[in-house]
C-alpha cells in the first residue's frame, strides 16, 4: 500500500505541481519511470482515469498485476486526507478530478 499510495501522489504531483517528497524503499527490479512535465496551473489537476491507467507502470510487476479499481481508489482518498486533496466530480459521474486544495 505505501507503494501504491507514494506512486499515486507521484502522478497527482505532477499534474498539481507538488513536491513528491521522499521515496520509500523499493526493489532494485524496480524500474524508474519518468513523469511528464507539471501542467500549467490552470490545469492543475488529474482525474482519477488517467491515474489509473499510469500507476501500473511504477509499480512493480506483481503489484500493477494485482492491482484494482478499488484499492487505488482507497489509496486516492488517503491522499485526499493526508494532502488536502479536493475530488471533484463530473457531471456524467463516469469519473471524478483531483486536485491540490486552494491554501
């Protein structure tokens, strides 16, 4: 879960402009995946599809085999706790946006 959650506040860093903070210990099998470059602030968010189909590549093969809707899910709303986080909805509720907390 530590995995999933820092790899999850990786990708939501790099669309809201954040610091990822420290890496936890990971597996020297474990491949480095390079992040896109931070959005203008405008656009300073992510939705939880695009998350979702990102963080099975910074996971290790086990875990991004093993890993569901649901428990990154639960990981989202962890982050959403811990780094005062805003999830906004969409108007089809087919999907739902993440976003950094105005301070």
């Amino acid at each position: 879960m530590k995995q999933l959650k820092y790899n999850c506040w990786r990708i939501i860093s790099s669309h809201v402009q954040a610091d990822p903070g420290p890496q936890p210990s990971q597996n020297a099998s474990q491949l480095d995946v390079s992040l896109p470059a931070p959005t203008q602030p405008d656009e300073a968010k992510v939705t939880f599809t695009t998350l979702y189909r990102k963080v099975p590549h910074l996971l290790s093969k086990t875990m991004s085999e093993n890993i569901s809707k649901s428990l990154a899910f639960y990981a989202v709303l962890h982050l959403a706790n811990e780094k005062s986080l805003l999830l906004g909805r969409q108007e089809d509720l087919k999907d739902f946006t993440i976003r950094k907390a105005e301070e």
